[in-house]
C-alpha cells in the first residue's frame, strides 16, 4: 500500500508543478494531495516537501491561513487569461470551444479570487 501511495503522491506532486506552469491545471489541490499522500505512505518524501525551499512554503501558508499571496493571484489570472484567449483566438475556428474556454477562464478566475488574499 505505502508504494501505492508514494507512486500517486509522486503523480499528484508532477501535475502540481505542471500546474505552476499550466495556467488551467490547478497548482494547489496536486501540492496538497500529494503532502496527504506522502504523509500516509512515504514520510521521507512527506518531509523532503514540507521542507522544500519554494513549495513547503507555498504548502504550509495554503493550510495554516486557507489564503494565496496577491502576487500568486495576480500572475495566476493573468496566465489563465492569456493562455485562454490566445487559444480561443487563434488555436481554435470552432465557436463551442471558444465558449468553452471562456467559461474555464471565468469559472477558474471565481475559484482564484475565492480565496482570502494572504498580506
């Protein structure tokens, strides 16, 4: 069970990364699945990410105050809508897949501002 458990933390903890790049995968839910999952099956890696410079901090602010730094924020919706138009606008002819953009970009931009901003 504990090398099932490493092998989907370690799955959640890439789409987690991939997410800080991707503006539609979400970063935070994969970063926290993964801590669940490594706490519960591998405590070395659980450590080595709690510990980590950049994402142990980002994981632990997350969870103690349930809040995103403004910048986060700010870069995030920015992405989001960038990325999303530039699809809709020049990846795509097809008129649903415009909408269906659209509506990812506002839905998670609603998810994005939900969130208390971290001062």
């Amino acid at each position: 069970m504990n090398i099932l458990l490493t092998i989907s933390g370690l799955l959640a903890l890439g789409l987690g990364i991939c997410g800080i790049f991707l503006p539609v995968l979400p970063t935070t839910p994969f970063l926290l699945l993964s801590a669940a999952l490594f706490l519960r099956g591998n405590r070395r890696l659980y450590d080595w990410l709690m510990n980590h410079p950049r994402l142990g901090p980002y994981i632990s602010n997350f969870l103690k105050h349930k809040s995103i730094p403004l910048k986060i924020k700010v870069l995030s919706v920015t992405m989001l809508w960038l990325t999303l138009s530039y699809c809709a606008l020049f990846v795509t002819d097809n008129l649903l897949l415009r909408i269906l953009f659209l509506v990812i970009a506002v839905s998670v931009t609603i998810h994005i501002l939900s969130y208390k901003t971290m001062k």
